[in-house]
C-alpha cells in the first residue's frame, strides 16, 4: 500500500521530533534528564498498551508483570552476559509469557479479564518473594556501565520501532481484523475472523515490548526487589497516561504521557503519602469527563465545528 502525501508529511515530522529529542540530554541538567527517562518510558508503555488496547477495548493490567520480568532478566543475568545480550532475551521472554496469558484469558472480557491480569503481577511478586526467603536474599544490585543518557537513547529508539510497529499493524490485515472485534467481536466471528488468534498475537506485542522496557530501565535502578520491579501503579498509571491521551491515534498516549509525568513528579514531591489517591481520582475523572481522551475531545470539538460551518 502506497503512503498518502498526508502521511509522508506526518513521517517528516516525526522524524524531526524523533531528531530533537535524540538532542535532550546535551540540553538538560541531570533532573530533567531524570523526567526525560520517565516520559520516554511511559511513552513506550503507555502506546504499546494502546495499540491493543485501543482497537479491542480490553483494558490490560499486566504491564507490570511483563515489565518486572524483564528488569529480573537483567538483575539475574547480569553477572553471565553482556547487558545488551541481555535485552532480547527479556523482550523473548516477555512476549512468551504475553502469549500463554493471552491463550489463558483473552476469551474472557470485561472484568474478568481486568482482574486475571491485575493479579497475574502481584502472583510474580509473591512466587519471587517466597524464592527469595528461602535462597535468604532479599532482592539483587544491578551494577553496569549504563548511564541514565544511554538508557533515555534506548527508550528513545524503543518508543520509535512502537510506533513504526503500531503503523504497520494499522495498515495490515491484522489491524482491520482487530478493529472489527473491537465494534462487534461476534460480526468478527462471522466473517471468518479467527478471533483468538488475532487477539493473542497483538497481546504479544505490549508484553514484549514492557518486558524490553524493564530491561532496559534496571540499571536505573541500581537495586532491584518485587515491591519494585511488580509494583501494580505501574500499570494503573500506564492506563490513565493512554486513556488521558487517547487511544484512538498512535500519537495520542504521548498526549497523556508528558504532563502527567509532570504532574506525578510535583505529587510526588509535594504530597508524597497521596499518590495512590490522586491515582484514583484521575482515573476516574478521566474515565468520566475524557472517555476518549484529549484526542477524542479536539476531534469532537472539530466535527461539531465544521457541522456548524456546513450549516
């Protein structure tokens, strides 16, 4: 399928927005560089999320447990293999383990399926926890040469092939596929859509690409522990970041991602004992008054105005 002239010029400006943000660690001090890391991650996070999310309304809790696998990859493999042999193996892993929650529990809906994938990290969290007191640890150093620049370039080039990869998925068979489950999954059956298949394979993609996120932020972190690497606000604040944004472009999750890292990093500061509060009323206030999203918002204030216009 050939590229529209409209689309050339939206890959020109992503490409020179790509370009500025390559430059933003030589423009900033180490605080911002910080914020930086944090935007480029849930960016990745948050439109992974989206690109399934998105077209089959399934609402996806399990970001935390792929992302902690992959941290648990590094924290565990880094003392045999080099970090950056480290990385596929986690995003492999990551998508495996997509794939067999995926087959387990995408027949399921609603809140079945919310509450399957919330409990599957804090299941990880405690198999880790209970191996971890009988070996005697209590969690495990990631200690490597990766500087917080190098970490914010491969979130960068991360967050790249996610939206090349969300693109290609919208032009192929697969994302026509998904769009149809997403209105009426039983239309999809009847027309010859295998369902399951369809679903599973797009599951894969956020899993992995979490799973490659947790690894390449553990030496972030430096010391790497359950509570850290499975902690479920993860993935309650990659859901509000997407629906804030909106998921109905592939751009739009970066919407919601850069001034609510913003403001989580001002809460954080300044009423560190109510993030988990503020966590709620956000979803519920965006769940309320922004059901589509800002991006939903100014394409609906748009339609309304040319209607007015025609008239």
């Amino acid at each position: 399928m050939r590229m529209t002239e409209a689309e050339w010029r939206d890959l020109v400006i992503c490409l020179l927005c790509l370009a500025v943000a390559a430059c933003f660690p030589w423009m900033v001090g180490a605080y911002w560089l910080s914020i930086g890391v944090s935007i480029a991650m849930f960016t990745v996070l948050s439109t992974s999320w989206a690109i399934f999310s998105g077209p089959t309304h399934f609402i996806s809790l399990a970001t935390a447990a792929f992302f902690g696998v992959g941290a648990y990859v590094v924290g565990i493999g880094i003392d045999y293999l080099p970090y950056y042999v480290l990385l596929p193996i986690a995003a492999v892993l990551g998508g495996l383990l997509a794939f067999l929650v995926g087959l387990a529990t995408l027949r399921l809906s609603g809140v079945y399926f919310v509450i399957f994938t919330l409990g599957l990290a804090e299941f990880l969290r405690q198999m880790i926890t209970w191996v971890q007191n009988i070996s005697g640890t209590k969690g495990m150093y990631v200690l490597t040469s990766i500087t917080e620049e190098h970490i914010y370039w491969q979130l960068l080039a991360l967050a790249a092939g996610v939206w090349f990869s969300g693109w290609m998925i919208g032009r192929m068979r697969l994302g026509f596929a998904l769009r149809i489950i997403g209105d009426d999954e039983t239309v999809a059956k009847h027309v010859g859509i295998n369902t399951s298949r369809a679903k599973v394979l797009l599951f894969m993609l956020p899993g992995s690409v979490a799973a490659l996120a947790g690894a390449i932020i553990a030496p972030r972190y430096v010391y790497i522990e359950p509570s850290i690497a499975f902690t479920p606000m993860l993935s309650f604040q990659v859901v509000i970041m997407a629906l804030l944004g909106g998921t109905g472009r592939l751009w739009g999750p970066l919407v919601g991602v850069i001034p609510f890292t913003l403001l989580w990093e001002v809460i954080s500061i300044s009423a560190p004992n109510q993030t988990t509060l503020l966590l709620g009323v956000s979803f519920l206030v965006i769940v309320y008054f922004l059901p589509k999203g800002f991006v939903g918002l100014v394409a609906s204030i748009k339609r309304h105005s040319s209607i007015r216009g025609a008239q």
